[in-house]
C-alpha cells in the first residue's frame, strides 16, 4: 500500500539456475566463480569487473593462497598485471605460468580497499581445476593445463 492505495506494478525478472553459478575455478588454493546475485546486489563491484568478474570465495589451509595472506570475499582483478575481467581471461592467465612461479595477485576487496598479494604457485599440490555444471544440472570437473 502507498498513500493508503493498493497499486499493480510492473517489474522485471532474471532468470536464476540455483545459486547462480555455473562455474567452479581452483588455483593456488583459491576457490574462485562469477559474482553471484547476491553480491551483487550489495551495489559495489569494482569498475575493472564485466561478464562477472573473478570472486574470490573461498581459500583451501595450507594453500599458496593462504600463505600469501589473501583473503575470500572479493575479486581478483589481475594476474601479475594483466586485467582479469572475467573467468575466461583468469584462465588464459594461468595457463602461462610455470610451477613455483611468483605470481602478484589484484584483489578489490567488499569494502573498496585494494591489495596486491603475492603467492608462490604449486601446480603438483595446488593445481588449476574447474568445476563446471552439465545441462543436465551434475558438475563436471576438469583440469587445466598449464605451461610447466
């Protein structure tokens, strides 16, 4: 009710699959998607993000990640200086880097703070993974190869 009225609005809708994501990446012991709805509709996603971003969800113990101090709950913006907008460019990033390479991390945290953190890579412990879901709605997982 407004101003004692009842009122029919009109509104649109977005069609949602679940949680919203389809697509599971690990590396270094990050656990990384897309933004998911509900982050994005805290109202701040940092410029540098397009076809939803790389968000840092979560950190595997005892992983690169977790040495090198990162923290979940933000998005990784670029991979030793290269913008990463999306999944697909994180990916093509990795790729390139041989085991136990340094690799300096962008990430753009909730609160609009930026850090660059920088972890030392283990593809034999800490290899680069993807979860991705099927049409018929089970997750496949598939391992990425890298240049080492």
């Amino acid at each position: 009710l407004r101003k004692s009225k009842e009122m029919t609005v009109d509104t649109d809708t977005e069609h949602m699959l679940g949680f919203g994501i389809d697509r599971v990446v690990f590396f270094g012991g990050l656990v990384l998607h897309e933004t998911f709805p509900a982050v994005r509709n805290l109202g701040y996603i940092p410029k540098e993000i397009s076809d939803g971003g790389v968000y840092l969800a979560g950190l595997s113990r005892g992983s690169p990640a977790m040495r090198g101090l990162l923290n979940a709950n933000g998005w990784l913006t670029k991979v030793k200086g290269v913008p990463t907008p999306n999944i697909d460019t994180f990916l093509e990033e990795i790729q390139k880097l041989s085991d136990r390479e340094y690799v300096n991390i962008e990430l753009h945290k909730l609160n609009g703070a930026v850090e660059v953190r920088s972890i030392q890579n283990d593809f034999h412990y800490f290899g680069a993974a993807q979860l991705v879901r099927a049409k018929d709605g089970h997750w496949e997982y598939e391992e990425i190869q890298t240049s080492s």
